[in-house]
C-alpha cells in the first residue's frame, strides 16, 4: 500500500468537496420539522433542537445544534455548522458540514466526520473516530482513530491503534497513546514530551517534498498542461471534420457569407450574444425558480460545454479552408481546426475564441432563419392582373 501523502487539496479536496456538496445539496429540499415514524426515526429540517428519539436522527439544516438530547441510534446531519453537546448516542454519528463541534457527548458507536474544521472536546467518547477535515482536534477518548487532514491534533486518549495522513501532526501533553500509531506526514511531527505514548511512532515523510520530488512534480504538471492542449486541439479538429462531412452546404454557405458580407453574421451574432444571458435567466427563473448564483453557473456552464462541442469546431470548419486555402479542404479543416482548438484552451485568448465562436454560428443560424421566414412568404401568382396593385390615374372597379 502506498503511503506517501500528498496535498491536501489532492488528497482529501474530493472528500470535502463531496460533503459539502451534500450538505449544500440536501438543503434544497424541505423537509418536515421532526417528523417521525412508526420505527421512531426522526427526520428535521429545523434547526431547533429535536427531543429524545427512540430510533435514528435525520437532520439537515444551515446551522444546527443538538443539545441534551438522547438518541437510540444513530444521528445522520449535514449543515453548514453542527453543534452536538450534551447528548447520548446509543449508535454512530455520520455529519458532513463546514464546521463541527463534539462536546460532552457519549457514542457507542463510531464518530464519522468530514468538514473543514473539526473538534472532540475531552469530555467525549466513542468506539471509533474516522475524521477528514482541514484541521482537526481529538480531544476525547476513543479505542480507533483514522485522521485524513491538513492540520491533525491530539490532545485525548486512543487506547488502539491510530492512522494519520496529515501534513501536520501535533500530539500536546494530554496525549494518551496506547496502540500503534502509523502517521503519514509532510514535515515532522510535533511532540510534548509529556505524552503518554506507549510505543514508538512509525512516520513515513512524503517523499515528493525533496527536491526530486519537486523536479518530478514540474514534469509532471509540464506534461499535463501539453497533453491537455493536444487534447483540445485533436477534438476540436476531429468534430470540426465531422461538422464538414455531415453538413458540407452550411460550412459552404457560411464560408461565402463571411468572406462576402460580414455583417449579416455579425450583427445578428452580437445580438445573439447579448440576448441570451437575460433571456436564459428570465426563463430559468420562471420555470424552476433557481437561485442567482445558480443561474450564473448554469448559465457559464452551458454556454461552454456549447462553444466547445459546436461553436468552435463549426466556425474552425468554415474559416480554416478559406484561411488555408492552399491546403486539400479536409486537411485545412484538421490543421485549422487543431490550431484553434491548441489556442482555445489558453486562458484569456480561449475565452475571446468561444465568443467570437458562438457570435459566427449564432448570426449564421439567425440569417439562415431569416432566409427561410422569407421564402415561406405567400407570392402573387405571375401574370395575374388582379394581384397586382391599380397603377396611378386608372379607374377602380
């Protein structure tokens, strides 16, 4: 098993990341305050403090505290803040949020945390402790512990074995160390001499931190940053080619339309690109009543994965022959089609690509849609005298 440690944010980012989501998530649906079964769980949604449960606690909410209580079984929350004080636990505790606090609360169970900042004062207890948080504090007394974090500090009592894949480790003089103690580490740990530590730490320093490690680490981040280009540019050329072989007369209209009269493009485009934010936010907010920074996102969202899947790969197949003219049609399709999409995943120049992109489609979808709303107009039959207006000084009938 490979033990060496790396970032935080590459280690446990997914963990919290997924926990927090959960927590986000779960908040946008509304649930009954402390409603039961017939099995005596609970399930709430408020943050007012349930009564005793005979069954499993169910709690989601922003900010929630449960405060002498007793629960049977176990308690399952997630919120941004959670406070458990004071309460008896006859199964496990499973949260997820951005900040727990565990005081003077007894769990027969097992404590399962992820957050960004976590606490188990010395006045509790539990069977196991499995936390990942950025920074965490054990102060209580448990028989296990496994502890997934940035900064991890223990100030209480395991009396088996401990596992620690931390960047920090602190262990203060309140500490009582019965069992083996396996630690993963980026830096070496800080110990009082005052610990209770009842046989040797094993530490295992992360490897990568050495100058080797940092030479492979560049490498590395070089590489991906190139195949990350490739990638870009070989899926770019790719639909680009497939754009011109299913839909060889819009690429060839479009072409001529450019070269020849811009404007019927353009124009259309940047009114496009102007109209579609307020327009998707109107609708979205109508139809399924999103909050603002949802819309945004959605809105952000769609709009890329819309460049990157049409807009840029259309306009590379229409642009890229007329540009390299000197070129077979396909291959100046791929070269065209490549180039853009190497250029489309820098940053700044990536993002005037996608609008430039999304302009020339829009505006060519917006002409051809004009073009047809034109033809389908109902015309006189020819040579009818009676489709034709009375021509100036001629008598009415």
């Amino acid at each position: 098993m490979d033990h060496r440690v790396l970032s935080w944010q590459q280690r446990h980012g997914f963990a919290l990341s997924f926990a927090l989501a959960l927590a986000v998530a779960l908040f946008a649906f509304p649930i009954a305050a402390h409603a039961a079964d017939e099995a005596g769980n609970v399930f709430s949604g408020s943050s007012s403090n349930p009564s005793s449960i005979e069954g499993d606690l169910y709690w989601i909410g922003r900010a929630l505290d449960l405060d002498s209580t007793t629960v049977g079984r176990d308690v399952l929350a997630a919120g941004e803040t959670l406070d458990i004080d004071n309460t008896q636990v006859g199964g496990s505790i499973r949260t997820a949020g951005k900040t727990i606090n565990i005081s003077k609360t007894s769990v027969d169970g097992n404590l399962t945390l992820a957050g960004q900042y976590v606490t188990v004062d010395k006045s509790s207890s539990a069977a196991g402790a499995y936390i990942a948080a950025q920074d965490i504090n054990l102060s209580s007394s448990v028989k296990t512990a496994a502890l997934y974090g940035e900064t991890v500090v223990l100030d209480g009592t395991v009396t088996g074995n401990v596992s620690i894949y931390a960047e920090k480790l602190v262990i203060t003089k309140n500490a009582s160390l019965l069992g083996n103690v396996e630690a993963t580490l980026s830096e070496k740990p800080t110990i009082d001499d005052n610990a209770h530590i009842e046989h040797p730490i094993n530490v295992t320093f992360d490897k990568a931190k050495g100058e080797d490690g940092e030479a492979a680490q560049g490498i590395a981040s070089v590489l991906g940053s190139i195949m990350g280009y490739l990638f870009s540019g070989i899926s770019t050329a790719v639909i680009a080619l497939i754009i011109a072989w299913i839909l060889p007369r819009a690429v060839n209209s479009s072409t001529d339309i450019a070269l020849k009269q811009p404007s019927k493009i353009i124009v259309p485009g940047m009114l496009a690109l102007i109209a579609i934010v307020p327009m998707l936010f109107m609708i979205i907010v109508a139809a399924f009543g999103i909050p603002v920074t949802g819309i945004l996102s959605f809105t952000t969202i769609q709009c890329a994965i819309l460049c990157i899947l049409t807009c840029i790969p259309f306009a590379s197949a229409s642009l890229a022959p007329a540009v390299l003219n000197s070129l077979p049609r396909q291959a100046a399709t791929v070269v065209g089609g490549f180039i853009v999409g190497v250029a489309s995943h820098l940053p700044f120049i990536g993002f005037v690509i996608g609008i430039a992109s999304f302009i020339y489609l829009a505006g060519y979808a917006i002409h051809c849609i004009g073009e047809g709303m034109k033809g389908n107009r109902p015309q006189p039959p020819a040579g009818d005298p009676d489709s034709l207006p009375p021509m100036l000084g001629s008598p009415i009938q």
